[in-house]
C-alpha cells in the first residue's frame, strides 16, 4: 500500500516561513520524482516544485522562485517544502505527489497523491 502523508502546515502571518514535510511508504522512494503542487478555493490545482530522485533536477513555479525550496531525504523517504516570504496568495491546500519516471510540471502524470495539508497566510 502506498501512502504518501503530508504534514507541516498551519496559519502563518505574511513574510512569515512554513516547512511542509511529505512522507513516503509503500513505494521505492530514492527511484521516484517527487512533486508539491497546491489548490487554492475555486481554482485548478497548480504546479509548484518538483525535484528528481538524485536532487540534480529541481523545478520551481515562477511565483514562488527564490522562496520556496524544494528538497528530499531519501533514507528518511520524505520530501521537502521551505516556504519563506509567505504571501496572501500562497494560501491553499498543499498536495506531495510522486512518480517514477522524471520530475514534470503536470499533474496527470503523477502516480499517487497525499491527502494535502492546509497553509493560510493572513495580512
């Protein structure tokens, strides 16, 4: 059974900081590509970070470039989100999601999903 379970996030104050943590079962970890993408209220779930299995390949979304940072820990199976200088408009459920062949920026292509975690930046 593959489970992936996010944790990490919570109600922050904007310019404020928040570290998401994925964790993986179920799965060979250090082969897959890891994604974070995020929904907010009646919007379309949309790419933010993804990185591949050895870390040489990292993808960001231009909104959150120089931010937020992706990165993993294959022996402890989890994946990693550092937001810096939250904004109002970070505000969303946060989903990890994983796949086996290379980090993509599209959604379709992942394998399986986390249950999402909640972040809201207040102004």
């Amino acid at each position: 059974q593959v489970q992936l379970v996010e944790s990490g996030g919570g109600l922050v104050q904007a310019g404020g900081s928040l570290r998401l943590s994925c964790a993986a079962s179920g799965l060979s970890f250090s082969n897959c590509a890891m994604g974070w993408f995020r929904q907010a209220p009646g919007k379309e779930r949309e790419f933010v970070a993804a990185i591949s299995w050895s870390s040489f390949t990292i993808w960001y979304t231009d909104s959150v470039k120089g931010r937020f940072t992706i990165s993993r820990d294959n022996a402890k199976n989890t994946v990693y989100l550092q937001m810096s200088s939250l904004k109002p408009e970070d505000t969303a459920v946060y989903y990890c999601a994983s796949r086996s062949g290379a980090p993509s920026r599209a959604l379709g292509v992942y394998d399986y999903w986390g249950q999402g975690t909640q972040v809201t930046v207040s102004s």
